[in-house]
C-alpha cells in the first residue's frame, strides 16, 4: 500500500500543495506514495488547483494501526490525523515548532524555520537534480506566497524568496500579480457560513496545560467580518463549550495593510492582553499592528503569556 502524505487538519494551501508536490518528489525517487487532505480545500487552494489544472488529494479521515505515513507542513499530533499515535510516521518534512510528537521508530525529520514547507521541498528537488514541472513549481509557488502573504510576513526568509523566484520562472506567473490574485481569491469569504470563517484555518495548541485554539481568517476589510460579531461569539462559545477550550482566538488579518484585528473568548481572555500589551474592547477585540503570523507572532506570545 502506498505511503500516505499529507499535511494538517483545516489545510491551508501549503498543507495542500506540498503534499501534491512531495508525491511528486518521492515518485521520482522510486517511493509508493499518495498524498492526502485532512479536510476541505480552501478557496485559496482551490484557485491554485485550477489555475494549474492540479487534482485535490482525497480526504483521509483516520488512519488504521501501523499505516506508514509522512507528514509535511505540521508535527504536533492533534493537528494531524485521526490515529496518528498508532500510525507508523516515516518522515516529517515541516517549519513549525516540534510539540506534542513521538514516535516509537526512527524518524526522518526535515524541520527548517523558513517561511513555507514548499521551501524545504524546493531544495530537496534541487539537491538530487529532479527537474520541477510547471504545475508542481505552480503548487510550491502558491505555498510559499500563500504562507508568507505575498512575502509579507515575518516568518518570510531569503531562502523562501529566493525559491518563490526561480519557481516564478518554471511556473510561468508573475508572482505578485498571480500572488495577490489567489490571496484575494481566498479571502472572499462572503459566500460562507460563519463557521467556516471560524474554523476554516484553526489551530489547536497546548499552552502550559491548556488548550488554546487559534483561528486565522484572511480579508481586505476587517470591518465587514465584524459585523456578523454576535454570531460569531456564539459560534465560538459553542467550540470553547464543546472542547473545554481555555482560549479561542480568532484573528482577523487584513492581507492589505498587514494587521489583525483579535476577538478573544474564554477564561483565558486575560491573557491576549497580556501577551499583546492591548486592551481587549468591550466586546473583547483588539488590533494587533503589524501581526499576521500565527506562528510566528501569535502563538509564541500568547504562550509566553500562558507561562508566566
Ligand atoms: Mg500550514
Ligand atoms: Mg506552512
Ligand atoms: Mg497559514
């Protein structure tokens, strides 16, 4: 049986499309291997996809006892599949912190602190002389503008940039025109239900005992997201209930003047101020000048906050 790849639950584009293109990658190589979604693709995704004419993987719900599977753009075990504990994890090919993972064999790990997974996919074509088709640089291109918003964030390398170039070329795009057209392809979310604001890219973090979930919504106007507050709340409330959450925070950022607009909800709440030195309004919101990584800017503070 084929080698499942695959990246985190709620994907976002890099989860996607490093998936598809390390398929690619370990097809090369001689390896049996088929990548894999953990849940819906995302509008964003969904744009890249068509513009390059690239199949969605299919969605894996759980996986069975001893699967051989590899993951890439995450490690943390409740970010992953249903199972994963019991799942045999050959290799791991990822740029965020390592938590909440092990593994009962040895593991290859390729963990990198660059922008994007397809980064560190980029490389591994180069270094064993594998010539990248258009619509697999089309994938990794599309990862990396997708998680540095158009090299914008602070996560965002020169090792990032630099591969965003060269796959510019062999994909046939102009970065910043086809960049900004998926990102805003994404982050037309009039057409769906609160809920998937809400959840469409959430995160679920353990932070000095307590679960956090962070989830991140890109738009061009903050404002008309937060008209729908009330149901918004009560969406939230409704998780925090559900999964004894000590925190949800939701971040709203605004892809064109690079800020984020937080609604913060559960006992918790007092720690956003903390870790942001801001005042939660009185329907709990905050602007974040500047912020717009999770990883990077988020969850590093709040945790901090959490800690101390
Ligand atoms: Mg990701
Ligand atoms: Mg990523
Ligand atoms: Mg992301």
């Amino acid at each position: 049986m084929a080698t499942y790849i695959f990246g985190h639950k709620n994907p976002d584009t890099d989860s996607i499309c490093s998936a598809i293109a390390f398929e690619h990658f370990k097809t090369e190589v001689g390896e049996n291997v088929k990548a894999m979604r953990l849940g819906e693709v995302n509008k964003e995704t969904n744009y890249a996809l068509s513009y390059f004419d690239v199949q969605a993987p299919d969605f894996l719900e759980k996986v069975a006892d001893e699967t051989e599977v590899m993951l890439v753009d995450h490690n943390e075990f409740q970010q992953s599949v249903d199972n994963i504990e019991h799942a045999q994890i050959l290799e791991v090919i990822d740029h965020h912190r390592i938590a909440n993972f092990e593994t009962s064999d040895p593991v290859y790990m390729r963990v990198e602190p660059v922008g994007c997974t397809a980064t560190i996919i980029k490389d591994m074509y180069d270094e064993k002389n594998i010539t990248i088709p258009k619509h697999i640089a089309g994938m990794l291109i599309s990862a990396i503008v997708s998680d540095s918003l158009l090299f914008k964030s602070p996560t965002c390398t020169n090792r990032d940039i630099e591969a965003a170039k060269a796959l510019a070329k062999i994909a046939e795009v102009d970065v910043d025109t086809y960049g900004l057209d998926m990102l805003k392809a994404g982050a037309d979310v009039s057409d769906q239900p609160v809920s998937a604001w809400i959840s469409g890219d959430a995160k679920e973090f353990m932070m000095h005992g307590s679960s956090v979930e962070i989830g991140q919504l890109n738009t061009v106007d903050p404002a008309e997201i937060y008209k729908s507050i009330d149901e918004i709340k009560e969406e939230i409330q409704i998780i925090i209930e559900n999964k004894g959450l000590s925190l949800f925070l939701f971040v709203v950022t605004d892809i064109l003047n690079n800020d984020s607009e937080v609604l913060a909800i559960g006992p918790a709440k007092d720690n956003v101020e903390a870790a942001f030195d801001v005042t939660l309004s009185s329907d709990d919101r905050a602007v974040l000048k500047g912020v717009v990584s999770r990883k990077k800017q988020v969850v590093p503070n709040l945790t901090r906050a959490f800690e101390s």
